[in-house]
C-alpha cells in the first residue's frame, strides 16, 4: 500500500512538471501573487544586437531605442494572460510615451505572421470607458531571438531596458501598470 501510495504521488508530480514544461503560457503560483513578490527580478546584462521585422514590414533595431526606457515585451495572439495585460502596456505607452519611454512587444507566435498582424490590426481593448487599439511596436521574433534577450519561456513576460541599453529587470507573468510605472519611474 505505502509503495503504491508512493508511485501514486510521483506519477501526479512527473505530470505537472510536464504539464508545466509543455504549456509554459499557463501562469506559475508566482506569477498570481497578489503583491508582486516574485515577478519582478533583478537582470543585468546589455541589451544584445537584435534586428527584426516589424508588423509594419519595416526592420527594427533594438538598438535604437538606446536613450529611451523600453519594456520589451514577450507574448503570442494565442495566451490569455498576453491578452489580458493589453490594456496595460497600452496604458503604459500613453502615460510615458513623452518622457522617453516605450513598449516594445516581441510576438514569438507559432501561428505565424498575418495572425500577428491582424491580431495587431484588429484588435481593441477597453481603457478607461473607450476603445483602443495597440499603440507601440510590434515586432515578430522566434523564441531564438527571444532567448537572446533574456527570455526563458512561460508567457507573457518582458524584460525593462534602461537608458543605457542594459536590460535591468525581467518580468515574469503580467505587466500591472501600478507596479512597473514605479520602475519606469525610477529609470526616466
């Protein structure tokens, strides 16, 4: 009894780490805190040279950016929580786009690049009472380029970028504006 309780019990925990290995867009226990402890790391390493196109056919230098505080954001059309912080990455580039800051989103979308696009020119997010559409670049990367960056899997994250171009902060689970405007902030 005690063997079979015990074969039991590991058989449950190799499923949920494979569960987790294979769906990484699902969020982690850390990702649902309800303070943010967890989330937020520390990450110091120079923003690698990254070339990439554009929903707007146009290639984008990471590069760039240097002078402006960036949030690089990593998410796919397909994962709920990407679409869910939306709104916030929306709201972010509106608040600070005049002060040297801008949301930079990296899709490392399997579905390929005309569902990005049309994703991108589609859709609409209720902020505050109105419709709006995205309103910072969108780029279309591979998890490769991705990895380059920083990012280590599970969906959405993003990783903050300050004036120098040294990638400062990784975000695990959703961008809150509450929380990373305190960050943007204290780069700005």
């Amino acid at each position: 009894m005690k063997k079979a309780l015990s074969l039991f019990l590991f058989a449950i925990l190799c499923v949920a780490l494979a569960f987790r290995y294979f769906r990484p867009d699902l969020p982690s226990f850390a990702d649902e805190s309800e303070d943010g402890v967890g989330n937020i790391v520390d990450f110091h390493q120079p923003l690698p040279h990254t070339v990439l196109p554009a929903t707007d056919d146009n290639w984008v230098n990471l590069e760039g950016y240097r002078g402006k505080v960036v949030l690089i954001n990593f998410w796919t059309t397909w994962c709920p929580g990407c679409r869910n912080e939306m709104p916030d990455l929306i709201k972010l580039q509106q608040k600070f786009e005049t002060s040297g800051f801008t949301v930079v989103a990296l899709a490392v979308d399997d579905e390929g690049e005309e569902s990005v696009k049309s994703y991108v020119q589609n859709e609409s997010f209720s902020i505050d009472g109105s419709s709006s559409k995205i309103n910072f670049p969108v780029l279309l990367g591979s998890s490769e380029a991705a990895g380059k960056i920083g990012f280590e899997g599970g969906l959405p994250a993003s990783v903050l970028v300050n004036r120098d171009g040294q990638e400062v902060k990784f975000i695990r689970g959703q961008v809150h504006v509450e929380e990373v405007s305190k960050l943007i902030k204290h780069l700005l």
